[in-house]
C-alpha cells in the first residue's frame, strides 16, 4: 500500500549522507509525536543486490533490511535535531550502527513496497535507542531493537587508527 509521502527522496537526503545505491529509504509517510517514523523503500526488480542473492528466487539481504532500518532510524533522529536546532549552525552529525538484535520471519522480494517503522525509546548522551520493523503489506519482514551512536569530534573515535 503506497501512501503519499510526508518528506520525499531529496528532504531524505538532505538529513542522510547515503546515496545510491546505498540509500534505502525512498519517502517518509509519517511522525508520530517526535519518537515513531514510518518510511517506505520500493524494491525495484533491478535492485544491485537482486541478482546474487539468490538467482532464480531473488530476496532482499537481511543486512540491507537491517541498514534499511538504521537509515529510517537516522532520518527520524535528523528531523528531530532540526525541529530542536532550526539553524543550520554546523555540519549535520552522522550516527553509526552500534548494535543490532534484528529477527527476521519472511523475505521481501522485487517488485514489493518495504515499510520501515522506528520508534525511538530510549536515549543515552549519544546512544539512541530504537524498536524496529518492517513490513510487505501486513506481513512482517522483521522486528527488533537498534541502538545508534552519534559520531564524536566529526572524526575517527581512535586516535591511533590512520
């Protein structure tokens, strides 16, 4: 079921670092009380990844279907920080993927709509925690917890890594 999009593709954008191919987030539907976003991705038939995994009986990676989540999880947390800080005063903080507990229950396949939800329940300084899933129509792809960490100093967190 495709809804109209509250932000599209080039809103997403201007939040997320991502970009093709690596963009899994096509449209926000809608936020709910600052803390719960639902997005769409549309698995077109000639997604890179369709190919190899698996010929003959494509499915969509769970790891990208995790990444998919992490990203609608930063698209929520960036539309949150603007509300917070309306002036664009420095660079847009980037958020890593710092853990995940993501069980998946069916595969999403070409030529279906994924619906991505996040609802963010927990935060500590930098740390966010999120309750995740994701859906084709009412079947339930995956569910689970992600917990993002924002970047410090806009650099390596070691020192010693060059």
């Amino acid at each position: 079921m495709c809804m109209n999009s509250l932000y599209d593709l080039s809103a997403i954008k201007k939040i997320l670092p991502h970009r093709s191919p690596f963009l899994f987030v096509d449209k926000v539907l809608k936020i709910e009380g600052g803390d719960l976003i639902t997005a769409e991705k549309e698995l077109l038939p000639d997604e890179w990844f369709f190919p190899g995994h698996f010929p003959g009986r494509p499915i969509m990676p769970g790891v990208l279907v995790t990444e998919a989540l992490a990203q609608t999880c930063g698209v929520l947390l960036g539309l949150i920080r603007d509300e917070s800080n309306p002036v664009e005063d420095q660079k847009k903080p980037v958020f890593f993927l710092a853990s995940a507990n993501v069980k998946f229950s069916s595969p999403a396949k070409p030529g279906e709509i994924l619906r991505l939800t996040a609802s963010l329940k927990k935060k500590y300084g930098g740390l966010f925690l999120f309750n995740v899933a994701a859906y084709v129509e009412s079947r339930r792809i995956a569910s689970g917890t992600l917990a993002l960490a924002e970047e410090k100093n806009n650099g390596l967190q070691d020192d010693h890594d060059v």
